[in-house]
C-alpha cells in the first residue's frame, strides 16, 4: 500500500520548496484558478512515472526561470528522489540509483482521474490501453519482461518490413504470435478479475454511478482481425504468413495487442451511442474497479482526482469519497472549494494553495 508520508516539491511548474506533510487517507487541496492545484497532481504523478501526463515536453514542466525539476518523498518509509532536466534524468529510490521507471511506479503506483487525461470509456484505444495495462502490470509484475520482449520483437518486424531482406521474418512471427497470446491472455485475466469485483457488488458504494439493475461489460478487443483468435498461437501465426505481402506492401505490422482496445456496454449498448454523462460515470466505476482490485491485495495506489466538483455533483462526489474512505488508502483531491465535501476531520488534512504557495489549514 503506497503511503506519501513526506513530500518537497523542490521544483515544477510554479511549485517551489514545497513541503507536505500529508494524511495518510485524505488530502485536500483549495485553490481558485491558476493557483497549482493540477501542478500539484501533476508533480504526484510525475514522481510515479517520471513523465507527465499533460506533456510530452520536460520544458512545459520545468519552472521557467529554472532548467531542471526535482521531486523528493518518502513513501512507505523509503526516500525517493527524481532529478530531471532536458539531458539528464536521476532516479534514487533509498540509496540506490535506478534506471527503470516500472521501479519507480512500483513505489508510487497512481490511478489519476483527471479531465486532462480524459475518460476512459468514449476514449481512445491508446488511452484505454494505458489504464488496462497499468492494471496488468500491478497484478502481475512479471509481464513487464512480455512487454518488453514484444516491443523488441515488434521493432524488429517492422525493420524487416522496411528493408530488402525478409529471409527471417518467419522466425520472427513465430515469436510474435507467442508473446502476442501472453500478452492478450493477461489482459483477458485481468479483465475477468475486475468484472468478479463488479459481479461480487463490492461497488454497493458507487451505486449513483452505475446501477444495479443495469449490466455493464468490458470486452477486449485482442487487436487482431475478427476471424483471429488472440488467444491462438497457430492461428496467428498463420495469419501473419499468410498476410506478408500485405505488411510488407504497407511496411508495417498494423495488428496485434499494440493495437487491442476495449470496448464497453452498458445494458449491451456499445459506449458510443451512451452520453458523455454516462461515459464520465462508467468511467470512474472502472477506475475504482482497478483501485479495488489493487486495494484487495494490499498494494492500494494513491489515488489522484483533479477539479472534483467540476467534474462530478454532489451525491456522486459523497458515494466516491464515501468508497475511497472506507479502502483507507490515500487520496489527494483538489477543487474549487465551492461545494461542501462530506469529508471525516480525523481523516483529512486541508491545504489551501495561492500562487504555487501551498499553506496547511
Ligand atoms: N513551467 C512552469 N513554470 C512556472 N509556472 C508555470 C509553469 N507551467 C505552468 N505554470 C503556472 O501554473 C499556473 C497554473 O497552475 P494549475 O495547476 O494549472 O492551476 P489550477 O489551480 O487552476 O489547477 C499558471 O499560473 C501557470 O502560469
Ligand atoms: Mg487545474
């Protein structure tokens, strides 16, 4: 279970040498517009992932009189610290350097609802599979290697794809197709293990998002045509032989799991004819889906929500604190401070931020 226990925000965005002392359930932060609230988040984030989830660009973070970021915390005892400019990225977790970012979001898993990241159900399949496979992962950590080697293996058929010889790309789609089934197949796992949850009712809670009567699915869509079975290792093999003029025509593989989606029915209706209101709300069910998952076997990330009352109104906001409480794990959640937030005193620590200024009430 990650636990921010200490947090010195050094530099990012406008946050300078802030330090934070936080609860280990809730944290609130208030602010008006353009004070640091998503800067805040943001920095959060960036400290599990070492990259942003609003920017592609390390510029667009750095303080702008300044040329690199640095975050320090110490989570579930251990100190963590990330230094980052334009040509050099350092990463200590305790007394140690490391290298790899799955390493760090291990420390500081997070699960962000942000209208910046956008919503997941009506998203795109490159969002959708972002979610999914952060689920993947922090149920299965061993599949990283799977990724890792079907990039690899992936790389490696598009260069044969784009150059003159293709003496061995057989060899090359026979591996494919096994990670290919690996990686499908712990989707597939991992989606089953969330809908067990959904069945089970342990969302009572979150009734005013999806209700009872009403059934909601996740299908995944192995990314594969649909006379391929994602999970057939021959199938797919032959299927790539039997289409190699066609890949090598177009001078790329344009399927397999680095192209899966997931598609979401509510009452059997596809997502695309549901409201936008709709989305938002199956939304944040699989989002909490995925923390309970996590919760349940006791590495709970923090959880992230930007702008709450803007996004949600009032009995929604209650059911998702009201389920966030009861998981006691750690949530930072930051708004306006318009609306009242049904929130336990002896649970919460309230800050207020001006001006990337961030002062414990
Ligand atoms: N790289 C940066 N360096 C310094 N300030 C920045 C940087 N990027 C954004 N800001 C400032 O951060 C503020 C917006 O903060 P933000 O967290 O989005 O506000 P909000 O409280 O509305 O969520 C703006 O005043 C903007 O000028
Ligand atoms: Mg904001």
């Amino acid at each position: 279970m990650a636990i921010i226990e200490k947090l010195h925000v050094a530099r990012f965005r406008n946050l300078n040498d802030q330090y934070l002392e936080p609860n280990k359930n809730i944290n609130l932060i208030l602010g008006s517009n353009g004070q640091g609230k998503t800067n805040l988040i943001e920095s959060l984030y960036y400290l599990g992932h070492n990259r942003s989830f609003k920017t592609k660009n390390i510029k667009d973070v750095v303080p702008f009189d300044e040329d690199l970021v640095q975050i320090n915390a110490i989570i579930d005892g251990e100190k963590i610290t990330l230094n980052k400019s334009k040509s050099k990225s350092t990463i200590v977790i305790g007394n140690e350097k490391i290298i790899s970012n799955s390493l760090l979001s291990q420390h500081l898993p997070t699960q962000i609802i942000s209208p910046d990241r956008g919503f997941i159900v009506g998203g795109t399949p490159k969002l959708k599979r972002s979610y999914l496979d952060w689920g993947v992962f922090h149920n299965n950590k061993e599949i990283l290697k799977t990724y890792k080697s079907y990039n690899k293996c992936l790389k490696n058929i598009n260069a044969i794809l784009t150059s003159n010889n293709q003496n061995h790309l057989d060899e090359w789609f026979s591996q494919f197709a096994l990670l290919s089934v690996e990686i499908s197949q712990a989707r597939i796992n991992y989606i089953q293990k969330l809908t067990k949850m959904l069945e089970e009712r342990s969302l009572k809670k979150l009734e005013s998002f999806v209700d009872s009567t009403k059934s909601l699915e996740f299908k995944l869509q192995t990314g594969w045509t649909k006379d391929v079975d994602g999970l057939n290792q021959n199938e797919i093999k032959q299927y790539l032989q039997s289409n190699k003029n066609s890949f090598i025509k177009t001078k790329h593989l344009g399927y397999g799991p680095h192209r899966a989606s997931v598609d979401f029915y509510l009452n059997e209706k596809n997502e695309g004819f549901l409201s936008r209101g709709e989305q938002k709300k199956l939304s944040i069910v699989f989002w909490m889906l995925q923390v309970l998952v996590l919760a349940k076997e006791n590495s709970a990330p923090v959880v992230l929500i930007d702008d709450i009352s803007s996004e949600l109104d009032q009995k929604k906001i209650n059911s998702i604190l009201d389920f966030l409480t009861n998981l006691n794990i750690q949530i930072f959640i930051t708004d306006i401070g318009n609306k009242e937030l049904p929130l336990d005193p002896k649970k919460t620590n309230i800050y207020h931020i001006k001006n990337g200024i961030i002062i414990s009430v």
